[in-house]
C-alpha cells in the first residue's frame, strides 16, 4: 500500500509497514523504507508483524495491526 505522498511522517497514514521491534506500545518499525518511531493504537505488536499507520498526532506516528492480509 503506497498512497500518494512525500516521505515526512504526516504523509505516512495509510502505508504498510512491519514492527522493526516490539511495540509495547511505542518502538520502531519499518515504513516506506525508512525506520519510523512509532506508537500503537495501545495494543502490544510483535517486532516483525505487520501494520498499518491509521494517523499522525503531532510527532507521533500511531499504527495498528495490518489486517487486509498483505
């Protein structure tokens, strides 16, 4: 899932991604090829699982589990 867009966090919502670490409920992950701080939408994702990021809150980058199955 790449939507249109530039390469600041405010222009990653909709992108897939994977956990580069745990997210309990902040750490990394790999977006657009490039290592992200993120946070969770407050639920614990292992490093290597798949997400999704849902929004952008000031710096902070929110992601859930990426359930489309991609």
């Amino acid at each position: 899932n790449k939507p249109n867009g530039g390469t600041e966090t405010s222009s990653l919502v909709g992108f897939d991604g994977v956990a580069a670490t745990d997210l309990k409920p902040s750490g990394s992950a790999t977006i657009n090829d490039r290592r992200v701080d993120v946070i969770s939408s407050g639920v614990f994702i292992s490093a290597g699982t798949s997400i999704v990021v849902t929004k952008h809150e000031g710096s902070r980058v929110v992601v859930e589990l990426d359930d489309s199955g991609s």
